[in-house]
C-alpha cells in the first residue's frame, strides 16, 4: 500500500477538520425566530419601541437640534422685524398721552397703532408658518430614513412585518409585499357597493 505524504496528509486533515467544525455549528445552532415563523408557514412578524427607537436615534436628535436651532433664529428675525414696529407704536402711545395731541392727531395715531399691531400679528403667524414647515419636513426626513432602515433591517433578518408598540401609538411600519392585502380588499369594498 502507497503511502500518503504528510506535506499533503496534514493539510488535508486540517482542512477536513475546519470543514467539519463548520457543519456541526451550522446543525448545532438553534434557529432564529424567523426561522421557526416561515417553518409554520406564517408571516414573521417583529415589533420595535417606537418612543425608544426615536430616543435612541442620533439622527433624530440631530435633527431635533438642527429645528431648534432654526427656531431660535426665526424667533431672532422676528424680534428683530417687530423692534421697529414695536418702537414706532410706543412713541405714538406716548405723544398720544400728552396734553398737545389733538383729537385727529389722537385718530391718526390709534390708526396707525392698529396697523402695526396688524403687521405684529402678520409677522407672528409668517413666523409661526415658518416653524410648522420646518417640523413637517423634519418628519419628513425622520419617516423616511426609519422606513427605509426598517425595510433593510427587515430584508436581511426574513422579517414580514415590523409593529410598532409604545406610547407613539401602534400600527405597521413595514409590510413585506406579499402580506399586502390592499387591492384585494378594495375589490371586495368596492364590489359590494
């Protein structure tokens, strides 16, 4: 009998043993949640803490910071816009006070003092527009980057639904396309009708 030289048996024998270790931790691993969901034959269905993934994500609080620092210098340009107005409508409050403001004087002054206190009000509520658009599209941006690493994070770990579960309230984040019942349902709705 031929025998084997140990240049080639040892190596063999490592590799052979490596590939071995590998088999056995793959049948010796326990299957993961998602496993066992698809094994059933059911969708495998997920939750997250909704309140702690927004805490917990640096994003959102870059952004928080990044609105209120677009807050402070909206509230800054107002003040500013308003100094003014504010100025003009305390020297007629005060010339109106005196013993020399006539009576048209005193009509022209209330007039123009309620026009400011208009134009106060016009720049209050363009601020306050301002502020609304600035949190809608913050949002925005938060929905969209959670959508979109909740639908990657689904993708990789098998998972068919992502639940939401805490005090923002429950409901779906991410359905999987062949869980998606929509048009089905709207069929049936609008059949029955």
């Amino acid at each position: 009998m031929n025998s084997v030289p140990s240049k080639v048996f040892w190596p063999v024998v490592a590799v052979l043993g490596v590939w071995l270790a590998v088999l056995t931790a793959q049948t010796m691993k326990s299957p993961s949640i998602a496993d066992k969901a698809r094994a059933a034959g059911g969708p495998v269905v997920a939750f997250v803490h909704g309140d702690s993934l927004q805490a917990g994500m640096e994003f959102v609080q870059t952004l928080q910071a990044n609105l209120q620092m677009q807050m402070e210098a909206r509230e800054a340009r107002l003040q500013e816009d308003a100094a003014p107005l504010q100025e003009e409508a305390q020297e007629l409050l005060a010339y109106a006070n005196t013993e020399a403001a006539t009576q048209d004087e005193l009509e022209i002054a209330q007039r123009r003092i309620m026009e400011i206190e208009e134009e106060l009000r016009a720049l209050q509520l363009a601020a306050e527009q301002d502020v609304f658009v600035a949190e809608q599209n913050m949002k925005s941006i938060l929905a969209e980057a959670l959508r979109r690493n909740l639908e990657a994070h689904a993708e990789q770990e098998g998972i068919d639904f992502i639940l939401n579960w805490g005090l923002s309230g429950e409901g779906v984040l991410y359905g999987s396309e062949p869980w998606d019942i929509t048009a089905d349902v709207l069929e049936r709705i609008n059949s029955d009708q």
